[in-house]
C-alpha cells in the first residue's frame, strides 16, 4: 500500500521521540553546527516536555553557541533555581556570564577605538 493511499490514523502516526533519541539528534546536530534544527528540535520537545531540565540544558546551549549569550544565560538561570545542585547548568551559567562580560568589554573598547580613529580625521 502506497503512503499516498494509507489512512492516518493513530495507529500509523509517527511515535514520539524518546530522550535517548533526542539526545543523539541534539548531539549530532550540535556536531555539525546545525544549531538552527538543534534548537528548533529541542523547542519542539519543550513545547510537550516543559519541565524536561536536561532539554532546557540543551536550548541554553545552543543559544551559547548561536551567539545568544543573555537567552543562554537566562535558560541556565531557570535550571539553576529549579535544580540549584544541578553543578552542570552552574559551570555552564558562570561560563556564560563570564563570555558575556568579556564580550561587553570588547564591545566598548572597539567603540573607544573607533571613536578615537574617528577623532583623528575629524581633527
């Protein structure tokens, strides 16, 4: 029987993924810097498992990587006070903030330079 000719029932449904499952996607993904399906994954499975910490663990990890150090930060945040031994998502939230602090002092010694470069010409 064709797929096209096949009833959609529940019994033919595709299953759900199981954690081990997703973790293998995420993992792979995340290997292969798909970091748009890797978070788009994880949000997919937040959205029926909310509470599910190790996928929030994975969210805020992509968003580190993605560049998105304060979502990152903020994720690691909420499973800190959910779980405050979880030492993981701790180490995680320090290296985060840590990434994030560095990179507003680049950020404002690149806008000093610039502002200094550009005193020059307007001398």
């Amino acid at each position: 029987m064709s797929m096209s000719k096949m009833k959609t029932t529940p019994s033919n449904y595709p299953r759900s993924l199981s954690c081990d499952t997703l973790n293998l996607i995420f993992n792979a993904a995340f290997d292969c810097k798909e970091y748009r399906f890797a978070r788009q994954l994880v949000l997919s499975w937040l959205s029926v498992y909310p509470g599910d910490l190790a996928a929030n663990a994975m969210l805020a990890k992509v968003f580190i990587a993605e560049g998105k150090i304060g979502q990152g930060i903020q994720v690691y945040e909420k499973i800190c006070r959910i779980d405050p031994e979880d030492i993981v998502s701790m180490k995680a939230l320090a290296m985060g903030e840590a990434m994030g602090a560095v990179r507003s002092r680049i950020s404002t010694i690149c806008a000093a330079r610039v502002a200094g470069c550009t005193s020059i010409f307007l001398r």
